[in-house]
C-alpha cells in the first residue's frame, strides 16, 4: 500500500529545508522552512507565491543548482541523493534566467544539452522539438538573432530533449507578450496531455486558475494553502454586498442560510454570501419585502487574488 501510494506521486517533497548562508555580516536567509509536498503524477501543478517566497530556490534545489539544508526530494521512488542520475534524467526544469552561449545556434545546443543527458544521437529528436517550439526557421541561426521570446522557447527545449517524466517551469510567461504566452500554454497543456506532470510557478493568478488542477501557494518559505483549483476558487465565489439604510430601527432580518449579516455603525450593514448559491437580485428582493430600506448599496467580489490576499496578509 505504501509502494503504490509513492507511485501515485509524481514528485514528494519532505521537511524541505533551505538555509542561505549570510555573506558580509549578513544575516542568513531561511528560504524554505519545513516544505512538505506532494505532486500528482500526471497533473498539472501551479505553485505560486509572491516574490522571495521560495519558488525559485525550490525549483532551483529540484534542478540540482541549489544545495538544500536537509529533507527529502523523490520522483516516484527515486531519491534525489539516493538515484542521483535517475533522477536528472526524470526532471526538466525551465529556470527563471535565460543564460545561452551566443555562438551556438538552438540546434546545437540542444544537441549538446542531449548530450549531457545521455540522450543517444539515434534517439535525439532535436528538429522535431525545434518544429514544435516554432523555432524551426531559426534552427541554425546564431543564437544572438534570437529574440526574446524565442530565447525562451528555446529554454524550454532545453529542458525537454530527454524527454523527463516531470517537468517544472520557473515563471516561464513573466514578461512575455500576450502571443508567445498563448503558445506556451499551448504547448504545456500539450505536454500534459501526453502524460507528462508539469508543475509551473507563476505570480500571475489567472495563469494558474487557467492552466493547473491544484495550486500550493507560498509564502516565506512556507506552505499556505494546497487546494484542487475549484476549491480554492469556491472559496472566491464570496461575494459581499455593503447596504446604507434609511430605518430608524432595524428590525431582524432573515436570510438565506448560506448568507451572513453583519451590522455595522451608521446605519449600514454588510451581507457576505457565495454567488454560486444566492442570486443577488433575489437576496436584495427580499431585504425590501422585509421592510429594509436601501439608501445606497455596493458590492464587491471576491478573485483568486483576494485569496491570495487573505492568505498571506498574516504571515
Ligand atoms: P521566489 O522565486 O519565490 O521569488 P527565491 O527562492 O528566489 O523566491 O528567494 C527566497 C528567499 O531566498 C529570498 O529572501 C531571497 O532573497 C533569498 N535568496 C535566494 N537566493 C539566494 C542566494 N543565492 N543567497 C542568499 N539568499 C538568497
Ligand atoms: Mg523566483
């Protein structure tokens, strides 16, 4: 039982810890606190977190740049101290810097990032990767005609020439127009659906909500939610309306179960209440049957931001 539950996952992470030395008299920087984290495998990952969370060293740790301090890294049963090179060959990881030789073209470097990874030359499928990456025109073009965003494309190839089980994406749209992110959700959900686990970290919440089935998000080091996407958008669903009324005394109101009340100062109230199950004409209908009064009224709704919000504004 225990073997097929390690089996399910597509990456574990346990009591994850990442201590930066302190240069100069500097204190030292704790990066990730006692991480605990468990990734489908197959699924489509979000991590998210606001800057300095941790994302970065997490991935950069997963990717073999970064030492950690202690804990355990697994792709399925294979550990990341224990199967060393197993596990560099389950994993491709996207890194947030693009970092390239300017005088090699995309072809060769990833023929030569093949190479690293053992990939045999009759195995290699580098124009196939180039063709899928729409970098094929470019395939033996120096690297610095390369824009930006094909940089990136190429990045991500590089990640992908041994065709690893798990692949982890560092902010791979930041800065990137609305085109190029298009095509590399395309291209993730591509690699999804060919069986592959992706996990993408993100500060951008709709990227997310759009693209992942669960999303852990962090903050200082520490995990603070990990929720399937729809229950963590359910928890969004909040809507909150904020009445002004005329009566001089306010008698009880009832309300719909799932709606909550909240008196305030000055003759206003606040009604909280999720907008999948209450339908705001209706809920306002009948304030007025009961006799309320409404002055003024306004409402706000809740996004996967405000989550995000609420979530780290305690930390
Ligand atoms: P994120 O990717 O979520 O923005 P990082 O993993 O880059 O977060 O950073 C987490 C924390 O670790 C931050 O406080 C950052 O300043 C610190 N940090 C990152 N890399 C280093 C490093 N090489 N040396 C010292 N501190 C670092
Ligand atoms: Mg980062």
């Amino acid at each position: 039982m225990m073997k097929t539950d390690l089996i399910e996952f597509g990456l574990e992470v346990k009591n994850l810890k990442k201590v930066y030395k302190g240069y100069d008299g500097n204190a030292p920087v704790v990066a990730l606190r006692n991480l605990n984290l468990q990734v489908k495998k197959g699924s489509f990952f979000g991590l998210l977190g606001p800057n300095g969370a941790g994302k970065s060293t997490l991935i950069n740790i997963l990717a073999g740049l970064v030492i950690k301090t202690s804990g355990i890294v697994k792709i399925r049963d294979i550990d990341q101290d224990i199967n060393v090179r197993e596990f560099k060959r389950s994993i491709g990881v996207v890194p947030q810097e693009t970092n390239f030789d300017p005088f090699l073209t995309p072809y060769e470097s990833l023929d030569i990032q093949a190479g690293l990874y053992g990939v045999r030359k009759s195995e290699r499928k580098i124009n196939q990767l180039l063709r899928r990456l729409g970098l094929e025109a470019k395939s033996n073009a120096y690297m610095r005609s390369l824009s930006g965003g094909m940089r990136r494309r190429l990045l991500i190839g590089k990640a992908l020439v041994h065709a690893p089980k798990v692949v982890i994406l560092d902010e791979p749209t930041a800065g990137v127009d609305i085109e190029l992110r298009e095509m590399l959700w395309d291209y993730m959900k591509h690699l999804n659906a060919n069986g592959t686990t992706i996990i993408l970290t993100t500060h951008y919440l709709e990227e997310a909500e759009a693209l992942c089935e669960k999303i852990a998000i962090l903050n200082k080091g520490e995990l603070i939610a990990c929720n399937d996407t729809s229950d963590l958008l359910a928890r969004v669903n909040l809507k909150v309306i904020n009445i002004k009324y005329s009566n001089s005394n306010l008698k009880k109101i009832n309300l719909p179960d799932k709606a909550s009340i909240k008196e305030n100062k000055n003759q206003r109230l606040s009604i909280s209440y999720n907008r999948n199950e209450i339908k705001t004409d209706q809920l306002l209908d009948s304030l007025r049957s009961q006799g309320l009064a409404i002055m003024d009224l306004s409402t706000e709704e809740a996004d996967l931001a405000d989550v995000f919000r609420l979530l780290t504004k305690n930390n």
